[in-house]
C-alpha cells in the first residue's frame, strides 16, 4: 500500500501541538476534509507555504495503522496574500473557512465545495466591504446547495422565522445564478441592509436543515 500521497488541496486552518508543530485543516475535493501534521519550526518553509486560504497540491505520509497523516511537501498555486491586507477580506474568508469545517466539506468527494471555496476566496482578494458580504452571502446560498438544503422553489419561496428574503436579494440571486463569484464585480450588489437580513435567514437555514455548528458571525 502506498503511504504517500497528492492530491489538491485548501488550507483551512492551522491549530498548533507539542512545543512547534502544527495541525493542519484541508479541504479536498475527493475526501472533503483531511487532517494533516505539519513538523518545524517557526522559520520552516512548509509553515510558510500550509497557511490558511492557500490552495495547491498537498504531498502527504499517511500510516493507516497509527490513523495519521504527515504534510510532506505543498505545492502553493495560490498564495491569495490579498486576503491579509483587509480586515473584512480576511473576516469573511475565516467564516467560509469555518462553515465548510463545519459542514465536513460536502462530505466525500466533495468537489462542489472545493471549487465554491476556491471560487469565492479568489473572489474576495480585490473585494471591497459590500462586495466582501455580497461574496458571502453568495457563498452561503451555494453552501446550502452542495449540502442539499437549499429550499426548494429558490429565494422566492425561502422562509426562516416567517422572513422572507428582501426583493433586491432575490433578484440578485437571478442575475448571477449561473456566475462565479468572482464575476458578481460586473452586478450592483443588494444594499447592506438586505444583505445583512439575507445572512441571518441562510444562517438559519443552515442551522434548521442540517443542525450543524456552522459558526457564522456578522462582518
């Protein structure tokens, strides 16, 4: 049986254990999430190149017997430093982080959610504050699609709490059905209102169909 592997991959998030290592989140199109140890110091490259929002192809050592798996090696396609230099850019892609962790990536081979998830982090790297919740919130309703929880009959016939989703958000949503997030620059995004009572019914819904912790804040 091989023990090294590759395959694409996004970071989700580090959380460190022992003096200098670090556990790492990654999100996969074919297994959904993968947990790997990252080993070295503070000034390795392989910190430098497993950090939160960057995507690849991840090298991995996995022993099936002991259940663990070892970063190796990642081969950074997208380095997305643009996600640190904005406090909303950086907040909105840590929710989209959290909720795909949340929600097990999609579950296996899930590669809807991959994609989304690469879709929208690219997006936000010139996003100003509205388009960084308009980005969100376009997130949020796709996520409710992979997951198979987006309600039937589409944003005209969603109901959470008996609120219904404001008429610019609707529309919106049709004019960029069948859009990447990174071409919602070429739309007018809903008004900051609407966009901010478009997030709590999805936040809702999400808890309402699938029960997960999906942690959602407020940008």
């Amino acid at each position: 049986m091989n023990r090294h592997k590759n395959f694409p991959a996004l970071t989700l998030s580090m959380r460190s254990f022992g003096e200098s290592n670090r556990e790492a989140f990654f999100l996969t199109p074919q297994d959904g999430i993968v947990k790997a140890a990252v080993f070295g110091g503070p000034k390795s490259k392989l910190r430098a190149y497993v950090s939160p929002f960057q995507s690849g192809t991840l090298y991995l050592y996995s022993d099936s017997a002991k259940n663990t798996n070892k970063v190796t090696d990642f081969d950074v396609a997208a380095w997305r430093p643009e996600l640190r230099e904005m406090l909303e850019r950086g907040l909105t892609a840590t929710y989209i982080s959290a909720a795909l962790l949340a929600g097990c990536g999609g579950g296996v081979e899930s590669s809807a959610a991959f994609d989304l998830a690469n879709d929208c982090l690219d997006a936000l790297k010139t996003a100003d504050d509205s388009l960084c919740e308009a980005v969100y919130v376009y997130f949020l309703w796709n996520w409710l699609d992979v997951l198979g929880f987006r309600p039937e009959g589409g944003a005209e016939k969603a109901v959470y709490a008996g609120v219904r989703f404001p008429a610019d958000v609707i529309r919106h949503f049709k004019e960029t059905a069948a859009l990447k997030a990174k071409e919602l620059y070429s739309f007018t995004p809903p008004s900051r209102a609407s966009l901010s009572a478009a997030k709590k019914i999805l936040r809702g819904l999400l808890h309402e169909a699938s029960g997960s912790r999906v942690f959602l804040r407020e940008v």
